[in-house]
C-alpha cells in the first residue's frame, strides 16, 4: 500500500480498525472479479484501489457491510 493513499484515507476514516477492514473487504471483492470504481493505473495494486475509492467517496462503511 502507498502510504500517501493511507494517510489520505486516514482523513476521512478516522478508526484505524475500521479502514483497515473497508480497505481488507474492498480488496476480496476485487480479486474475486469486482470492477474497480476508479480508473486503474499502472503500478497500484487492490489496496492502493480499495483506498482511493475510499479518497474519492466511491465507497462508504455501509456499501461494505452488504457484501
């Protein structure tokens, strides 16, 4: 994970637990076939995804809750 995204993501979920399991969810869902919400660009990998979707307000605590 970069750790500017972190930080960023940081910023908007304030409990640590709970980024890491938005971000730990996120990341099955991609690697099982999810789209990505946010365009993927060379060199990040499905955390750094997971996190900008976080930065960017595509994805919030109760869309994962469904999954």
């Amino acid at each position: 994970m970069k750790a500017e995204l972190v930080e960023q993501a940081a910023l908007i979920i304030k409990d640590p637990p709970m980024l890491i399991n938005m971000v730990s969810k996120r990341v099955k869902q991609l690697t099982s076939g999810r789209a990505p919400l946010v365009e993927r660009r060379p060199g990040l990998r499905e955390a750094d995804l997971a996190l900008l979707e976080i930065i960017q307000g595509k994805i919030k605590i109760q869309d994962l809750s469904d999954a």
